[in-house]
C-alpha cells in the first residue's frame, strides 16, 4: 500500500528497535493506546506482550481496515484524528507521531488521563521536550512538558530506521504524567512569554496585552526556569482585577 507523504507516513522498519519500543512501554496487563499504528508492525509486538487491551487510532482509512482484518477482535481500530478524540484513558500510551503534528498531539495528550508515553518524534522535537532554561532549544514545548511530564530522551533513532526514511533523525522519549493540571491563565502566561523569550519579562508580557505594578523579575523569559514560571503566574494572577 503507497504511503501518504500528506500524513507523515515513516514505517519504523528495524525488528529490534520495534521490540525496544514495546518492551519500554511494559503493556502486559494494562490499557494501551497506539497513536498512528500504519501496518500494524508495531501493534504486533505489543500484543504479543499481552495488554489488557489495546486501542488503535488510525487517520488513514486504508489502513484502519487493513488493521481492522488483520486483528479482528483482539485490537479495538478508531478510524479518525487523534486530535479529534475525546474521553479517551488509557495506562500507557505509544505511537511513532506524524512529525508535522508533534506539538498539537503532546498539548492534546495533556487533556488525556494515562500514566506513560512512549513516543517516537523528531529529534529536534525531543530536544525540546527536555531543553533547560537559556539553551537555544527552550521554549513554550520544554516548559509545558516539564510540568505536565517527566520527559527523558531514552533513544536517538537514525533516519535510515525508516521506510521512507525521513530527512531528520528521530528520537524515543519517555513521558511519565505527573500529578499537575495546568489551568488556562497558566497556559496562557506561558505562551506570552516565549512568543517574546528574548525580550524582559515585563516587556514580554506587555506586548502579549498584560501590564501589571507587580514587581518582576528582571530577567528575559528564556531565563526562567519552569518553577520561576509558576511563581511568576501566580504573582501576576494576584495583581489583576478579579
């Protein structure tokens, strides 16, 4: 079947990196969820390390099908977006993400209750995910997934790992959930911040339409670590009319 260059479709193709991927999410017992399964290779492996259940999300109605004769009753197949999903859980979590979609499905996988991720994304992305304060790659992604998630990177996959191989290589992150909600004056700080993170923290927030006499710290938003952010939200939660 021709894969759908529109979708993002990279089949991780090596056996061993495919059981690496299963053996790290630890199914046996509990309620898997697969974002992007394509072929099913992946699927295969995780079965036969015997989950509760296992849940499949395929954009792709080609292969929802294909999946659907494949493993008959044994896999539940959702034909549809995984953006577009609601009132999903599960235990664990795994999918090798549509690269162009990477950011959209870690903020929507924030909604969703579950205890582990396991995912396949872009190197860069995964750099991200886990960037320390004053690195280049930190932004909005590090912070958010560093309050919602415990990130590590636990694997670089070289691009030649696909079929088609992509033009970057990639990268297995781990997520583990932890017990945080963020709340929408947070989430919004946070992005008024590093929409200007070179700039000072009072300038950043008066261009993101937010003046405040609270008293801030007088560093650029690059700067802050993700504690000083939750302070700093809080501080300037206080100074606003309620």
């Amino acid at each position: 079947m021709k894969l759908k260059k529109s979708l993002g479709q990279h089949f991780l193709s090596s056996p061993s990196l495919l059981e690496f991927e299963a053996t790290l999410a630890n199914p046996k017992g509990k309620d898997v969820i697969e974002i992007g399964p394509g072929d099913g290779r992946l699927t295969e492996k995780l079965l036969e390390k015997k989950p509760a259940s296992l849940t499949v999300i395929e954009k792709d109605s080609r292969w929802a099908e294909s999946l659907k004769e494949k493993f008959g009753e044994r896999v539940t197949v959702i034909e549809g977006d995984i953006l577009k999903q609601k009132g999903l859980s599960a235990d664990v979590i795994v999918g090798n993400l549509p690269y162009y979609i990477s950011s959209p499905i870690i903020f929507s996988l924030a909604m969703m209750p579950f205890k582990s991720a396991i995912l396949m994304v872009q190197l860069e992305f995964a750099k991200r995910m886990v960037a320390e304060p004053k690195t280049s790659e930190y932004g909005r992604l590090s912070v958010t997934s560093q309050l919602l998630f415990q990130p590590k990177l636990v694997k670089k996959v070289k691009k030649g790992s696909f079929t088609p191989p992509p033009k970057v290589d990639s990268a297995i992150i781990l997520l583990k959930r932890k017990d945080f909600d963020m709340d929408p004056f947070q989430e919004r700080i946070i992005r008024i911040l590093f929409q200007h993170k070179n700039q000072l923290v009072r300038n950043a927030l008066k261009h993101g339409g937010i003046e405040t006499d609270a008293k801030l710290p007088k560093k650029r938003a690059r700067e802050l670590s993700k504690e000083d952010i939750l302070v700093l939200t809080e501080t300037i939660r206080a100074s606003l009319p309620s």
